[in-house]
C-alpha cells in the first residue's frame, strides 16, 4: 500500500478521498488555489499545497504544479477525482512518466474511451450495442443533413471530446441543421478545444441506466451493478439511485456482463462506468465509458456495502479484487446533487458566503459535502457543493428517507437546489418510478416556479404564529431581544420553509 497520495481535487469528492485515506492509513496531500485557502479539504489533509490562483486553468488544471507538489511532498500515487484532469490521458502518462502511480485506468485505456467516436467504434468492435449513428466527424452541414435524413430525424449532435452535456443540440429538421451544427461545434470547441461532432439518432423516452465496473491488474472485471441517472437538466444528472426500478435481475446480469466486455476491450483497470440508454422494451445501447470515480459512486457503495475510493487505491497499489460472484443489491439508494443554483431563476449560478449550514442526520444518511459554515462560493469551480445520499430498505422508504433529510437540511446565505429535490420527490411520477431522461425538462415550469400564493401565505402565516409563541416563551424565561434577533432571521426562515413545504406536501 501507498504511505502517502497527493489528491489532484477540491470540494467533496477531495473531502471523499481524504476519507478513504485515513481508513486505509494512507496520508493525504491536498492542493488548493487562492480561492480554497481556507476550504475544508485543505484543512483535513495531512499537508497541503498551495498550487495557484483561482482559476483552474492555473491551479488545478496545470499539470505540472501537481506533479510538482506529489513531488516535493514525497506522495507516490495521485488520485485526480472527477471533472478537472481525471480524464486527460496526457496527463495519466505525465504522472506515470514522473514515477507515481496514477489511480485510474491506464493512459491507454482512458485514450480508447476518451472520444465518443473512438469508443463507438471499439465498442462496435467488443459486440456491444451503440446508439446507431456515425463513428467519424461530420465534415459539413450537407453531410450532417444526409446523414441525419439516414437515421431520420431526431437527430442528436454530439461532440467527439464531449462531456458534462456539453456541445449537444437535438435537431429535428433539415433547416435546423445549419445552426445547431456551429452552435455545438462553437460550445465543442469552447470546452474541449476539438470541435469534432458526430450524429446520434435521438432516442425517444428512453432511461440512463449505467453500470459500475472494478478491474484490478490481475485480470479480474466486476460488474457492480447499476445505477439509474434519469432525473436530468440539460443532459446533467440531479437525482441518481440504486438499483433501478426498470432493471431486472436478467437484465443486470446481461448489462454487467455487456459492461464488462467494453471494460475488457479498453484494456480497463480501476474503477469505471458504463452508460447506456435503456427503452422500454429492455433494449440498450452504449452511450460512452467514463474512466474516473462518478459523481454518483455513493449510491453503488450503498447498495453493494464496497468502498469504491478506497478499492480504486488498492487497485492502484496491485491488490487483488475479491470474488465477489453475483452481487444482489442491498434495499435502496437515493443520491441529491445539492448545488448553488436558483430553481426558480433558471438554474442561474449563485455566489456568497455560506451563513449557516445545519446537516441532516439520523437513520440512513450521508452526507458528501465540500463547504461548511463560513465557506464562500464563488464562480470559479462547478456549483454542486455537495451530494445528500440516503439507504433504506425499499424505494419508498429511500424517498421518505430523501424527502426527510432534505427538511432538515438548511444552507443560508446563497440559493440551492434543495427545494426543487423535494418538488422532484414528492411528484407522482418521481414517486412510481414513471420516469425518463426526458421527464424533468418537460415538467421543469411546473418544478421550478415558486410555490402556489395560496400555500406561502399560509406558510408565513404558520410561520409568523411559531415566532409569536417563541417570543412569548423567551419573554418568560427571561430572554431579551438584543442576542435572540441575530439568530432570528435564520430561525425564522427556517421555520417559513419547513411550513410551506408541509403544507406542499398535503396539498
Ligand atoms: P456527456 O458525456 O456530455 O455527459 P453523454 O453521451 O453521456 O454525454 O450523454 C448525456 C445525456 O444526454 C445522457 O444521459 C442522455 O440523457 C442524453 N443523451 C445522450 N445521447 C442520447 C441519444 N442518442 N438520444 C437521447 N438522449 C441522449
């Protein structure tokens, strides 16, 4: 095993691995911007490394100040995270070449998945089934438009280095084509720098279903289930769950052993996954392998009672995988993607300082979190702050569960998603499982708006009744208004929230 590993992130998933850390005995180095001096992960790292300015294009996105720091903190492995330079395959080989162990799959491996065109046609290649559509660049609009009319519209476009949803337009005609090819060329070229993009057949309805794959050095590919990321906006992932309510245990064996294969063909070790769109007849279709830790991890761990972070190091380090035979999932996960953005105002990015933080807890809750009281959030990095996991024995005591630990959550001092997971959570669809990837863009105006008028005056009214009874009760024990009015904003907020959701959830 490694005595010490330079962690190449921030944020919760630096936080995760930190905590995988300290379990295995292994010592942490993090590495952090201006921007993170003062974050949470910076303090629960053995050492940690200033690395640059805020943005990421100089800190931790600059390859070589991380292979630096590993360097001069004597770290002998790094483990990239997600996002940032977990998938850059040159900079696997810069580690590798520097004489650290790069926790993840080979340079080679990530190079073979690192393109969607590249891995449709290995994919095509190991007998798995892809989206049909084309495995080369589109050269122009005339091809884009032949080749659209091929498959028959709807068609998607996709960029070649594409990830995070980005560089995707749906067209559905031909005089559509023109546009929407700049626009995902211009938004490819604009996060990948390769403007590289490819057509799709745009399937209809369909699920995310993905599968969790583990590969040690010594042969031996797992199949760890699946996880279903169908709660989407944008192409992005919100809500994800284990198992899924669409996959039976059939299927799982055949999507695990379809995983496997592609895993197998990509000459994969450490932990990976594989995503695929599922209809309702139980057909599926490769969609890409992402080759680093997923956002979404938690809920597989949940499920299967395995430590991924801690397995990917063990990996790394050439430990053996156990034979695991065929693993049934264990009752039900449910993951939240918390971040710092307004519902009600398109999703806009908010900024501030986090003035008061109370996390849930009690039966059956994690909690992945990369802020803390105190914490400011700024533009820089993405704006998810931290995911709410929950375990419980069936689905509908996974979203009690959910619906719960959301209440007691409360994060002031910037906008969050959290109120828009518990309309997500209490709609019937949601609740019966009736879902799609296409399902929460189309109800999104229901979703997203402000609570009914009728409900928030009843709420502040049920509120303003709370305060009156506390006042009267602070009078009595002696209180006075001056230290009681600081933390009655807060309070009073809180107490406004839990009212209106109440009642949200009667009505
Ligand atoms: P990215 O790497 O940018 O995340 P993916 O290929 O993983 O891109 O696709 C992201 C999401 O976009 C999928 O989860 C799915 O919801 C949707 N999507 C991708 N391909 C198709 C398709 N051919 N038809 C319909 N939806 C698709």
């Amino acid at each position: 095993m490694f005595s010490k590993i330079l962690i190449a992130n921030r944020g919760e998933i630096a936080l995760r691995i930190i905590r995988a850390c300290q379990e295995l005995g292994v010592a942490s180095v993090a590495v952090y911007s201006d921007a993170d001096a003062h974050a949470p992960h910076v303090r629960e790292a053995d050492e940690a490394v200033h690395i640059g300015p805020s943005p990421s294009s100089e800190s931790y996105l600059d390859g070589r100040r991380l292979i630096d720091a590993a360097r001069r903190t004597g770290a002998q492995a790094i483990h990239p995270g997600y996002g940032f330079l977990s998938e850059r395959e040159w900079f696997a080989r810069a580690v590798r070449d520097a004489g650290l162990a790069w926790i993840g799959p080979p340079a080679e491996a990530i190079a073979a998945m690192g393109s969607k065109t590249a891995a449709r046609q290995l994919a095509t290649r190991a007998g798995v089934p892809v989206v049909p559509g084309t495995t080369e660049p589109l050269r122009d609009d005339d091809e884009a438009r032949a080749v659209a009319r091929q498959f028959g519209y709807p068609v998607l476009l996709k960029a070649a280095a594409g990830g995070g949803g980005k560089g995707m337009r749906v067209v559905r005609a031909d005089a559509e084509m023109a546009s929407a090819l700049a626009g995902a060329r211009g938004e490819a070229r604009k996060s990948f720098g390769d403007d590289a993009v490819y057509v799709e057949k745009y399937i209809d309805g369909p699920r995310h279903v993905e599968i969790q794959v583990l590969a040690d050095q010594h042969g031996t590919c797992l199949s760890l289930g699946e996880r279903e990321c169908s709660v989407q906006r944008r192409h992005q992932k919100m809500i994800e769950e284990a198992p899924s309510v669409a996959v039976s245990p059939e299927l799982r064996a055949r999507m695990g052993a379809t995983a496997v294969a592609a895993a197998r063909a990509a000459g994969y070790v450490n932990a990976g996954t594989c995503e695929f769109l599922l209809d309702r007849d139980g057909n599926y279709w490769f969609l890409e392998m992402n080759t680093r830790i997923q956002v979404e991890h938690p809920v597989t761990e949940l499920v299967t009672g395995l430590d991924l972070v801690q397995w990917q190091v063990r990996i790394a380090a050439g430990e053996k995988l156990p034979d695991l035979g065929a693993l049934t999932p264990r009752g039900w996960a449910i993951e939240c993607r918390i971040t710092s953005e307004d519902p009600a105002n398109g999703f806009l990015p908010g900024t501030g300082r986090i003035e008061h933080l109370h996390l849930p807890s009690g039966p059956g809750v994690r909690w992945d979190g990369g802020i803390e009281g105190g914490s400011e959030v700024s533009l820089f990095y993405d704006p998810m702050l931290a995911k709410l996991i929950v375990h419980a024995a069936t689905r509908d005591m996974a979203i009690a569960r959910m619906h719960r630990a959301l209440l007691e959550l409360t994060i002031d001092g910037v906008e969050t998603s959290r109120e828009f997971h518990l309309r997500v959570l209490e709609h019937p669809d949601f609740r019966s499982g009736n879902i799609s990837i296409q399902w929460l863009e189309q109800r999104l105006g229901e979703l997203a708006t402000p609570r009914a008028p009728a409900a928030a005056i009843e709420a502040a009214a049920i509120a303003a009744a709370l305060l009156a009874e506390r006042d009267r009760a602070s009078r009595w024990s002696g209180g006075h208004g001056g230290a009681g009015a600081a933390s009655e904003p807060p309070a009073a907020a809180d107490a406004w929230r839990r009212a209106a959701l109440a009642e949200g959830l009667r009505s």
